[in-house]
C-alpha cells in the first residue's frame, strides 16, 4: 500500500494497516514534519479511534481539556458554555480536547516508526500508471531522481494542492473566503487567557481564542487588515492584524513565537476514489475551521478505509467493499463543507445581512440555545462527529430497538468493579466482533439466521463451542470454514472440533503447529480429515475451561470418520497433545467461522 503525503490523515492510515498486517510505503515531499499548525481541536469520534489502537491515553496526556467556550459580541460576552458535561454518557471523552497538529504529528510518527515503519521524506508523488493487478506511481527524490513503486493500491493524503488528485484529473469544485486569516502562536497576559476557548464577533473583524498546555499561550485566529493585505500580501507581519477585537478583550501579547496567514477554503473533490487510487483528507475535501471539523474529518476517512483495504488485501472481503467508502464518506463531506460555510460565512462576511446575524440574532437566540439541554447534547453529539452515521450504505442493514445498521457502536459503560471498563474495551482487537447485550439465554434462542453467517470468538482456554441453538445446526459443506489465530507452546497443536447431530465428537486431523508466534490459518471444512474422538468420564481438572459436558472431556482422537457436515450441533477448537486433550498452555487469540444455519 503506497500511502502519498504524512500528515496526520496519512499517518493514521499507515497506523491502522500496520496494525491490520498490511505492508505500507508513505512518501512526503516535505524535509520535515510541520513545525506551525492551524489544526487544534481533537474531536471525541477521534479518540475514540485512537484508543482502538492504544494512542488515546498519550495523545490527553500531551494535551488539555477544555471547560468552557464563550462568545463575545462588540466587547460584551452573550453566551458562556460548559463543555465538561455536554457528552457525559455518549462518549468516554464527553469534553473539548486541544492538541496542536505538530505536536500530534510527531506523535503520531513516533508510534509509526515504533511499529517499524518510517516516513520517506522528500519524496514527492509525480505520476501514476494503474494495471489490473496494482499501481506504479513515480516518486522524484530530492536532487531530481525518479524511483518507480509498486502497490496494489495509492491513497492521496496530500493537502489541497494533492498531486494525486491532479494527476487523476479529479475536480476541486468550491470557493475562497474573502478575508485573510492569521493564526499565530502567542504569550500573553489577560482575563481571556483563563483556560476557555473564546470566539469574538464585531462588525467587520472576527477573532478565536484558544488555550494551550501553558496557561501563558494561546493560539489566535483573526484576520488581517485589508489595507494591509492590500499593500504588501507577500511580507505581512503580526503588525498588520486587525488589532480592534484583541484591545477590547483586553489581551496584553507579550510576545509571538510564530505567525502565518492563510485563506479559508471550501471545496470538496467531485470523487474520492478512482480505480486502486483514493483520495483522503484535504486532498478530497477542505472546508472553514468552523467547529474544528477538519483534521477530524480526514483522520475518519483513514479509519473507514483502512479496514476495509486490510479485509481486501487479507482475502477476508471482496473488492467491491470497497465502493463503499466513496459514498460514505463524500456524503459527510458535502454536509460538512455546507453547514460550516454557512456559518462560517455568518461569522465573517462583511455583507449587511451576516452583520446584522452576527450582532443582533445570534445575542439574541443563543443564550437561550445553549441553556437547554437537548441542544447542547446535539451540539456535542454534531461536533464531536459521534453522530456520524452510514445508514445509506450498501453494508447497512438492520435494526435492533433504536440502533440501526450504519450507526456508530453506542457507547456502554459496564457495570463491573473494573473502574472504567466499557463495551468500546473489545474494539482494541480492530477485528469483526459480534456483541449480545442483554439476557444471553433469550438471545441465544434466536442468534443463528437462516442464512449465511459468520461466528467470531476470542478465548485463552483450550476449548470453545459456538453458541448453542436449540432451533438449527450449522450446514458446513461447501465453502464453509474455520479460521484460528493461535500462539501455541509445549508440544501442543490446535485442531478443529465438530459435534454433529447425533452426539458425536470429530477433531481435524489439519490444525495450527507448535509456535511462539502467532499463526493465522484457514481450514475448509470439507476438506479436512476428520477422527472421532472419544470422551471420558473422568472430571476435568481445569476449571477455566468451556467443555461441552461438565462431566466429560475428550480424550485420545481414534479412527479416520466421514461426518455428517450438513448437521452440525456445535463448532470449536481444541489442543491436542500426544496423550490427549489436556490443560495446555496455547493461546488461541481469535476464532471465526462460516457457515449457514438450517432448522433441527
């Protein structure tokens, strides 16, 4: 997989592939990591994803949460907003969470190459031929040689100006802001700098502020005098910012440790995917920094696609999963790239009708908004980006009470003594899971469709069964199949288990071998080599095992058998040894199977 720009879209699609087994190349023409940012607000849904892979804990550690945001309008503060609680039940991370770009960039490539991948610098994209089994993309190295790679797919993470997008002749369709804007990191002194984000609206200037680690900085975003930007666009100074919102806030800066101007955009790419080639990010879409949507929007396009690359390119999904992430994706991004002009618009326009909303509507509605509840839950439920939903999607389908296909996992914490255990703990594994909430008896009854389906288990003991269903068996003829992901030691090996109709126990003579690594295999049930196995009377002496009589347990395989395959009463693993089935010390860290459930 050849991944073209590093910048965190990118470098969590590498993170999430590595994770997956996938082998990734990721190339950036830069020399170095971004040293400024304008990206600040990490985003709940983000965390969330971050924690599936262990980064999440770091990324708050390096970062600070956000109590409150207040608005101000012609000097007088009209709404103040308590973030603290506007999440509490929808997410762990129910707060505003800031954490500068850079910063979360070299974090980010520090786990990379943790996992022994490193960024290709200056390295730059500068074209592309597809072939019906992969890519060759061109790379130019610094000094002007040409490398030639091949992948069986590309993913364009390269800003706005992406070279990817351009070389597959993709439309950019959108506008440009009329203002420019400056962000610039600050030290300073004042009642604002209180640990809030504040957002300031005055007639013709606008200007955000935002709390860092050091209670003595802050990032301001505002814009520049437009005599300023008029005389001299090429050199612009922190001398030229309109300065009117900064003294009526009474913000005393002491001192700037960096500046940088920029226009606000918004467009968004006329497809997200071409052939083996992908867009992501700013290369698909850019929008205003309205609500801090923007570096969050990117890293939810990596997540989407990466597992879905990973399924395709492990032999555990089609292809066309993946005509799935255009339309999921592109559909969040022309809403996105819609509300947030039109507020962006409102807040900094200098049109008679965007004045007359930003100084006198918005004072007026919006304390009495933010004072009811279920539109502060909205609003977090909106920014954060956990009401994201795919409820159009061709993978989409179902309902159960209010969740539907497509939804986002509802987040549930458990009532357990484990202080902070929830059912979001098991999404670490970034494998297919099947969740029971409820009474596991009355779900039981009703687990296996009468129809395809896959069964996905995870276990330490030395034995496993499927669910048991009173009201079908398994059918595994055809291409039906086990797949096991083991780790064994001391002379043990994992075969395959079946009890068919009759009461009668079979085990694989194919299975997993002895070793200190992890083995992924695939078994088609019809063609394996099946010996009955026999049971004992004998108590078993391992509690921590599932076995499917509490007073029995395996013993010796014995003599080559056919079973029945069409009549499967229950479906499993277990560890053999010379001397039979005994506590063993293997691991068995996952178990699927597919199959078909038909009526007993």
């Amino acid at each position: 997989m050849l991944i073209v720009g590093a910048g965190p879209t990118g470098l969590v699609l590498a993170l999430w592939l590595t994770r997956l087994g996938v082998q990734v190349r990721i190339v950036d023409r830069a020399a170095a990591p971004g040293t400024t940012s304008r990206a600040l607000g990490v985003q709940a849904r983000t965390l969330e994803f971050y924690r599936q892979f262990g980064l999440a804990d770091s990324l708050i550690a390096r970062g600070r949460q956000v109590s409150a945001a207040n608005l101000w309008v012609s000097g007088r503060r009209v709404a103040h907003l308590a973030l603290g609680p506007m999440g509490k039940g929808i997410s762990p991370y129910p707060y505003a969470f800031i954490f500068p770009q850079d910063e979360h960039e070299r974090l980010l490539i520090d786990r990379l190459s943790d996992a022994g991948v490193t960024v290709e610098r200056e390295t730059e994209f500068v074209g592309l031929e597809e072939r019906d089994e992969g890519i060759i993309a061109r790379l130019e190295r610094a000094g002007g040689r040409v490398d030639y790679c091949e992948a069986a797919f590309v993913a364009g993470c390269d800003g706005a100006h992406s070279r990817l997008r351009e070389a597959l002749s993709i439309g950019f369709a959108g506008g440009t802001y009329e203002h420019l804007f400056y962000v610039a990191d600050v030290e300073a002194q004042g009642p604002v700098m209180n640990g809030d984000i504040h957002v300031a609206l005055d007639r013709t200037d606008f200007l955000a502020v935002f709390p860092l680690t050091d209670p003595h900085r802050a990032r301001l975003v505002g814009t520049v005098r437009p005599e300023a930007e008029a005389a001299r666009r090429e050199s612009l100074t922190w001398d030229d910012v309109s300065t009117r919102v900064i003294e009526w806030m009474r913000i005393d800066v002491k001192r700037v440790n960096w500046f940088s101007t920029y226009h606000v955009h918004h467009r968004v790419a006329d497809r997200f995917r071409s052939g083996r080639a992908f867009l992501l990010g700013d290369a698909a879409h850019v929008h205003s920094p309205v609500g801090a949507q923007g570096m969050n929007t990117g890293i939810g396009d990596a997540v989407n696609l990466a597992w879905k690359l990973a399924a395709v390119l492990r032999g555990r999904a089609g292809v066309p999963i993946l005509d799935t992430y255009e339309p999921e994706r592109i559909a969040f991004a022309r809403r996105l790239v819609a509300t947030t002009d039109q507020a962006f618009t409102g807040v900094s326009s200098s049109s008679v009708t965007a004045r007359t909303v930003r100084l006198h509507l918005v004072p007026a509605l919006l304390p009495r908004l933010v004072s009811m509840q279920a539109v502060r839950r909205l609003a977090f439920r909106t920014i954060s980006q956990t009401a994201i939903d795919y409820h159009g999607s061709a993978l989409s389908e179902g309902r159960a009470g209010g969740v539907r296909g497509g939804d986002r996992l509802p987040w549930v914490p458990l009532d357990t003594s484990d202080r902070g255990a929830d059912n979001f703990t098991a999404l670490t594994s970034l494998e297919w899971q099947v969740h029971i909430y409820g009474n596991a008896d009355e779900i039981r009854k009703t687990a296996h469709p009468t129809e395809d389906y896959t069964y996905t288990g995870e276990t330490t003991t030395n034995w496993a069964i499927t669910l048991s269903d009173p009201k079908h068996f398994w059918n595994l003829t055809g291409d039906a199949k086990i797949r096991l992901k083991t780790r064994n030691s001391g002379f043990r090996t994992t075969h395959a288990v079946i009890k068919t109709a009759d009461g009668k126990y079979f085990v694989s003579e194919e299975g997993n071998p002895e070793s200190t690594a992890w083995i992924e295999r695939d078994y088609i049930f019809r063609d394996m080599t099946w010996r009955t196995l026999l049971m004992t009377d004998t108590p078993s002496n391992a509690s921590n095992r599932r076995e499917p009589d509490p007073k029995r347990v395996p013993i010796i395989p014995t003599t080559r058998a056919t079973p029945d395959l069409s009549k499967v009463e229950e479906v499993g693993f277990s560890d053999l040894s010379e001397g039979g089935w005994i506590p063993s010390t293997s691991r068995v860290q996952a178990w699927e199977i597919w199959g078909k459930a038909v009526p007993r």
